[in-house]
C-alpha cells in the first residue's frame, strides 16, 4: 500500500470522527452558521484546508519514516513467491485449485 493512501484514508477517517463527536457540540450555533459562513467563511475553509493538509503530511511521513510504504510491496513479493511455489505446499495446492477454479 503506499503512504499517500494510508495518509489519505487515516485523515478522512480522523476528520469524519471529529466531525461527528465535535458537531454535536456546536449545536449551540445553528442560529448563528448563516452569519458565521459570510462573515468568516473563507477564513474556516483556509484553515480546515490547512489543517487536513497538515495531518495527511505528519501521517505520510510517519508511514514513511516507520517502513508501511514498504508494505505493500513486501506483501506483494511474499505472494508472488508463494504463487511460484516457495513456501507452504498445502497454500501452494490451495492456490493452484483457486487459479484453475476447483473450490471444494
């Protein structure tokens, strides 16, 4: 898996989580989002911007710098070994019957 991808959906899911445990907190304020999005608008999408920007770029160094950009590509050699026959010969049996499409 790349690092973008784990950065993109660990933000998307941290965002979402906020959102809802936040947004209840902000009720007190839906008399008030009219005046708040004209007035300060912009202002509130340059630092929501901002701060997802942020957190997707912390994640992707971490990702980075902790070896999960490697990840995907380990799994996807250890796959490819095994498919050759490098490894177990029960999985290797198994896996041939799935490729030729022999289910049990």
């Amino acid at each position: 898996m790349q690092p973008w991808k784990i950065s993109a959906g660990l933000t998307a899911a941290i965002a979402g989580s906020a959102f809802l445990i936040g947004g209840s907190r902000l009720a007190y304020l839906a008399p008030f989002w009219g005046t708040i999005f004209a007035e300060h608008g912009l202002t509130l999408a340059l630092h929501v911007v901002l701060i997802l920007t942020g957190l997707a770029s912390a994640i992707y160094v971490i990702a980075r710098t902790t070896g999960l950009a490697d990840l995907g590509r380990r799994v996807d050699l250890a796959e490819r070994s095994t498919r050759r026959g490098e490894g177990d010969p029960g999985l290797e049996d198994a896996l041939r019957q799935d490729e030729e499409g022999e289910w049990e």
